[in-house]
C-alpha cells in the first residue's frame, strides 16, 4: 500500500546522512509513483510534488543535519494541506434544529451512514431523528427504519408513495414538535448521475434549506469517487464529504484527492458495516497514518468515546509515563473487548509488527480466556500487580491454585502482559514529542 512505499522510500533517505539534490529528486520520484498507484488525481499529485520540492530546496534541507526528517515533516504537512488542514465537523444552526441531507449515488452508504452519524451523535447528546426520504427503494425505508430501532432513535418518513421533497418539509415540522435537534434525511441514490436525481435533491434542498448537504461515497471506488464528488459539487452544491468504506483495501487515494479537486472537506470516514464505525476526519493524522508513524490519537480517541473523558485521560498518562500494571492490563483488555474489533485499532497502530501481536492478543482473549485472566490477576496481590517482575515460581504456583488454572497459563498470561506493555511503549512514543496536542482539539 501507499503507507509501506513511502516508508520505505524514506527509510532508504534516512540511511543516507547528507543528502544530494539527486537524492531528493529520486526520492520524490518514488513518492509521485506511490501516489499514482494509490489512485490519486494526477493534477493533485503534480502539484504536491512541486511543493514538496521548492519547499525542500528553499529551507535548505539538503544542507541541514537531518535532511530525511525535514523532508519528511514537509511531506506530512503538505499531505494534511492536501486533505484540509483543520478538522471541520458538522455545522450545527445557532436557533433551529440542524438539517443534514444525504446524498450520493446507490451502495455508497448513505443509509448506513445516517444511522452512523445518528449513533454518533446521539452519544455527544443531541436528539437525531432519521428520515427515509428515499423512495425510490422503497426496501431503503424499511433498511433505515430497522437501523433507527437498534441504536433507539426516532425515525419519519411517509413511505414510498410520497415525494421525498414532502418527506423532508414534514420531518423538519415533525422534529420540531417533538423536539429533535439534528435531522438526518437519507435520500435516494442512482447508479449513475443523472439529471432526475439532481432535480429532485436540488428541491429538497430548497424545500428543507439544510445546514449541510454531505455527499457520502465509497473510497475504493478511486477516482471514481472524486468524479462522482466533483459532480455532486457542481450540480448541487455540497458542504461536506464522507467518505465510506475506508477499513477495505482502500488505497487511500480518494481521501488525498476530495478536497484539492471539489473545495469540500472530508467530514467523516467510515470504516465498517456496523454502526459505531464513524470517525471524525484529521487530515494531520491521515497524513501521518499514509506516512505509516500511526494514529495514537484516534486511538485514545476512540477509547474515550467507550469510556468517560476522564478515564480516557489517566489511561493516556499512564500510557506516556509507562506505569502500566497488570491491573491496567486486564481494564485494557475489557476496554477493547467493549470497542468491538481490535482489527479496527490495527490500522491505527504504528508498525505492522505490533499488529501482528494485537492479533495474537485478540485471539487469546475471547470471551472464556477473559474469565481466566481476571482469576489469575485477581489471585495476585496488589504488590504482585505492580509488580509483575517478582512473581518468582511459587508465587506462581501459588497464583495458579487461587485462580484454578495451571503454571503454564500464569505464565502465558505474564508473557502477553510483556507484549502488551511493549506495545504501548511503542504508541507512547510515537504519541510524545506531540505534547501540545490535546486530548480533544
Ligand atoms: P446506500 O445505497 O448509499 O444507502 O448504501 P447503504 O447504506 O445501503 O450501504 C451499501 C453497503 O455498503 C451496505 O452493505 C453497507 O453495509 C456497506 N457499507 C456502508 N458503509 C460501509 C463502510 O464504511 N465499510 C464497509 N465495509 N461497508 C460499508
Ligand atoms: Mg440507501
């Protein structure tokens, strides 16, 4: 993928000490190929290479020390340039309720976003109320309704007989009188742009006047996805872009291209079938995640949003000062067995080799192995816990019988804290150094 070349690409740079103006101009060859080959728009990657380049020449990269980590530095803020510099979430109306119209072309993901954003929401406090306004489909409704019944959200429509422009103006009444704040309209899609559809979005639009229109549109469709946002941007008018589908094998090109060609910020991504998977969009930690130094952020991020901000907060200083003890081992473990998927963690994870042991992790603690670990940690004295260094082999044995397990599973069990522990020295590495980023920016 796009990460593992320009890692590699800049790793030949570092083992080279001073560098020469060949050397960049090889070295940023090799950059403009991984780009192309992640899809990115040409005119886009054209341009990015030309800045990287008079930048690195202008700072005069090549005569200082560390030329590698300065081009590197410029090449990840030129990549968050690309995709938008700061962070734009959802516009929310000062006086009203806040409309947001779905759009995009059939299996993008407008349906399943909308109930992704009502989740989202709903958890920061806000009163969403999902719309079905595509009539075209009528099973579409009926998928959305299904969708408002699982995350317990309110759900209007008027079925598939009705004009979706009727549709939108009730719900927005609707809304009003039981108080929702955020209405989310999904709309329909076709398989192609055609003038209909525009048509009949550009009178919802005015019908309903919405804070935001966000085209929602699957990632590993490329260039397609660009051109599909393009279109939508001219036709209609967008505020925004999410971008679906990022957990598959999603070259990443979509994301680096959306904004420099439409003008439009990607707001959200998403990055699995379920409904929990919505993230915010950082462009800076997208471009350090392409430039493979890991999102340490979105990590603690997503760890926040399962527990409270506080905890979120302790986990993350134990993390940095590496005080972490057995007991933080086992809430850790709980912590992501309540996220759901580790393999979703993994992509955020810096190296791929502690992805490798994250998947072993997972695999040793299913639901039974859980049980175990929490007996064996509990049979353990709070010393013991700390630390983990003294448990010689009778207090192994001993730790064993209070816990009903054997010698060898304490001893797996002090192997994988080892692993564990490791790795996040590993993230609280890669996380320092950023002191001055917040927690939530
Ligand atoms: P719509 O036609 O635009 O409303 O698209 P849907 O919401 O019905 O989604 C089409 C398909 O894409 C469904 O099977 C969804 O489960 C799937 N899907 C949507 N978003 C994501 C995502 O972020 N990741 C993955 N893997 N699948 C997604
Ligand atoms: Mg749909």
């Amino acid at each position: 993928g796009l990460a593992e070349k320009l890692q590699e690409t800049f790793k030949k740079l570092r083992g080279k000490g001073k560098l020469t103006e060949n050397d960049l101009k090889a070295a940023l060859r090799e950059v403009r190929l991984a780009l192309l080959e992640a899809d990115v728009n040409l005119a886009v990657v054209k341009n990015f290479i030309g800045r990287v380049w008079e930048r690195s020449l202008g700072a005069e990269v090549l005569e200082s020390l560390t030329p590698a980590q300065q081009i590197i530095k410029i090449v990840k803020e030129e990549l968050t340039a690309l995709m938008g510099d700061t962070r734009s979430g959802i516009n929310f109306s000062a006086t009203g309720p806040t409309t947001i119209l779905l759009v995009g072309l059939q299996g993008g993901g407008k349906t399943t976003t909308a109930g992704k954003l009502a989740l989202y929401y709903k958890k920061q406090g806000k009163r969403p109320l999902l719309v079905g306004a595509d009539v075209y489909r009528p099973a579409a409704i009926k998928q959305l309704e299904v969708l408002a019944g699982q995350i317990d959200v309110p759900f209007f429509s008027l079925g598939a007989d009705a004009s979706p422009v009727e549709i939108a103006r009730r719900a927005v009444e609707h809304a009003q009188r039981q108080s929702q704040d955020l209405i989310l309209v999904d709309t329909a899609g076709r398989l192609h742009i055609d003038e209909e559809l525009m048509a009949e979005l550009r009178s919802m639009k005015e019908a309903v006047e919405p804070q935001e229109v966000i085209l929602v549109v699957d990632a590993m469709t490329g260039q397609d996805a660009v051109n599909v946002a393009r279109a939508f941007q001219e036709e209609l008018g967008l505020t925004g872009v999410i971008l679906t589908k990022l957990d598959g094998d999603t070259r990443g090109g979509a994301a680096l291209s959306v904004k420099s060609v439409t003008g439009c910020p990607i707001k959200f991504v998403g990055t699995g079938e379920k409904l929990d998977t919505l993230q915010p969009f950082y462009p800076d930690r997208m471009a350090a995640r392409i430039l493979g130094m890991g999102d340490v952020l979105s990590l603690i991020e997503r760890a926040q949003s399962t527990f409270d901000q506080e905890k979120a907060r302790e986990i993350e200083k134990k993390l940095r000062r590496q005080e972490f003890t057995l007991e933080d081992f086992l809430e850790q473990i709980e912590r992501v067995r309540s996220m759901g998927s580790l393999e979703q963690l993994l992509g955020m994870l810096p190296g791929v080799g502690g992805a490798k042991e994250l998947r072993k992790l997972q695999a040793q603690f299913d639901g039974k192995e859980f049980v175990r670990l929490e007996a064996m940690i509990n049979s353990m004295t709070p010393e013991e816990r700390r630390n983990p260094a003294i448990i010689n082999g009778s207090r192994r044995k001993r730790i064993a019988r209070g816990s009903g397990t054997s010698v060898q599973d304490v001893n797996r069990l002090l192997k994988h804290f080892e692993q564990t522990r490791k790795l996040f020295k590993q993230l609280s590495e890669v996380g320092s150094g950023k002191g001055s980023r917040k927690l939530k920016p």
